[in-house]
C-alpha cells in the first residue's frame, strides 16, 4: 500500500514544480461511515504538498486521499501526460497497470485528467482537475480486496463529488 497511496502525489508533483502557496482544497463527499486517516497524510510529508487530506475505512480496504497544489502554469493536457509518464517511468510503481485514461482537451485551459490503475490485490482510480495557470487538485480512492464492491461504489461516489 506504500507505493499506491503516493500515485497522485508522483504524479502531479513530477508534472507541477511546487511554490509556496497552496491551491484551494477541494470538497467532496467523503461517506459518512469513513474517518480521516492521519497517518495516510503523514506519507504525504515527503512531497512537500500544501494540502493533503485522506479518508477511509480500514476495516472493509478501503481508502482515500486527495490533494491540492499550485505550479508553474503549463497546458492542462501537458501536464496530464507528464503525470501519466511520471507514474509508467517511477520504478517503484512497478507493475501498475493504467487504464480507463481520460486526458483534457489539447489546448483547453481547464482539463481532467482521469484514469483507473490496478495493483496485486488493489484496484482505485483517480480524477484530476487541472488548470493552465498551474492549480491542480486530485483525488485518489482505492481499495483492496476485503470489500471492492462496497468500496468500488463509495469511490464513485467520492469521485463524482470532485468539482
């Protein structure tokens, strides 16, 4: 679970180089049976991001975790793809498998950048909101394969709260 949980922030930070300021955090529909998850967020400490936050519940595998950041401006679509080369050349996101890519329209100065991955026994998706003049916000919900079906459904919900 180590390597997954910092799939988002590889991603987007090898895409965003980091400033001092934070992007605002996004809102979202976290279920109401999930607790925020500290120790989640503290894996996050290494990246140098503003703004973390993760949810889950342990107990069934399922999980959470979104971020926000502010960059150096680049094209939404750019930046995407930077993010998904980022995730194929990490040697220790070895064996993921990607799939399910939504990029954002060439030249757009908003875009999402969406795609689901999978893992030995975990399986999530992500949904990124990208900006030309470098704010990103991304959420990451994943699960493992004590209740994927529950967890399946309370990440499409969480997911189609992200605005």
């Amino acid at each position: 679970m180590a390597q997954l949980r910092l799939i988002v922030a590889l991603a987007l930070v090898a895409a965003c180089r980091q400033t001092a300021e934070a992007a605002p955090a996004t809102t979202l529909a976290v279920p109401a049976t999930w607790h925020a998850l500290p120790r989640l967020v503290d894996a996050f400490a290494a990246t140098s991001l503003d703004h973390v936050e993760a949810w889950g519940e342990p107990a069934m595998g399922c999980y959470a975790v979104s971020l926000a950041l502010l960059g150096e401006g680049a094209a939404p679509d750019v930046v995407g793809q930077q993010a998904l080369d980022a995730i194929a050349a990490e040697p220790g996101l070895a064996g993921i498998a990607v799939s399910d890519v939504v990029k954002p329209a060439a030249g757009a100065d908003r875009g999402t950048l969406a795609f689901a991955f999978a893992r030995g026994a975990y399986r999530g998706r992500v949904r990124a909101a990208l900006a030309a003049d470098g704010q990103a916000t991304a959420v990451a919900c994943y699960w493992n394969d004590r209740e994927p079906a529950a967890c399946e459904a309370a990440c499409t919900q969480l997911l189609g709260s992200a605005k």
